[in-house]
C-alpha cells in the first residue's frame, strides 16, 4: 500500500488526494477572482453556474487587469 501526505493528511487512495487536490485549486482560484473583484469595486455571487461578477465597465476593466497579474 502507498500513503500520500498532502498539506500535512495522509491518503492511501489516489481518488481521494486528487479530489483534495481539486477543491484546493477551485478554493484557490474563487479567492483570488474574490480578491481581485473587491479590489476592483466589483461584486462577486456564487451561482450554479460559477461565479457572476457584476458592476461597472471601467470597474470591469480593472478587474481583468488585476486578474491577469
């Protein structure tokens, strides 16, 4: 049997990790697309579809160039 260690939990099944794995990255990526529409004076709802980021255009645009660093 190989264990795994990731972010200090040991897992034996590879499934296991991967979707670890997967819901840190997508945790990872909604706090950055969060962090970047607040610095951009935008609003951000979590729907079923994904997140909606709303306001402005020129607030828009500055949220694609924070997003984009």
């Amino acid at each position: 049997m190989i264990k795994f260690k990731y972010k200090g939990r040991s897992f034996s099944s590879a499934q296991s990790l991967a979707s670890a794995m997967q819901r840190d990255i997508q945790s990872a990526y909604e706090q950055r697309v969060r962090r970047a529409a607040a610095n951009s004076g935008l609003s951000v709802r979590k729907t079923s579809q994904g997140l909606e980021v709303s306001g402005s255009a020129t607030n828009m645009g500055r949220f694609y160039n924070r997003l984009g660093r």
